[in-house]
C-alpha cells in the first residue's frame, strides 16, 4: 500500500470512531432525559394519589 492509501484508512477509521462515540452520547444524553421524564411522571401520580387520600 501507498503512504496515502494508508492515511486516508487511518483517516476513515478516526471519523468512524467519532461518529460511533458521538452517537453513544446522544443516546445518552436522551436516555437520561428519558428517565428523567419517567421519574417525575411516578412522582406526579404519587402526589396525585396523596391528594385523593386525604379528600376522602
């Protein structure tokens, strides 16, 4: 292989792994979100539930 073949492997192989790694943290990042919007959901029904409780 040429020199220049060989960089531009390195080259395709380095933005692969930046997208790869970039993707993971979007992932992350609206996991997190995700859970977030769960957590305060559970805690809305359980106020909810606290209120129905006590009007009773």
């Amino acid at each position: 292989m040429k020199f220049n073949e060989i960089m531009k492997n390195e080259e395709t192989i380095l933005l692969r792994k930046k997208d790869i790694f970039n993707n993971l943290k979007k992932n992350e990042y609206y996991n997190t979100k995700k859970v977030c919007k769960i957590e305060k959901k559970k805690k809305k029904k359980k106020k909810k539930k606290k209120k129905k409780k006590k009007k009773k």
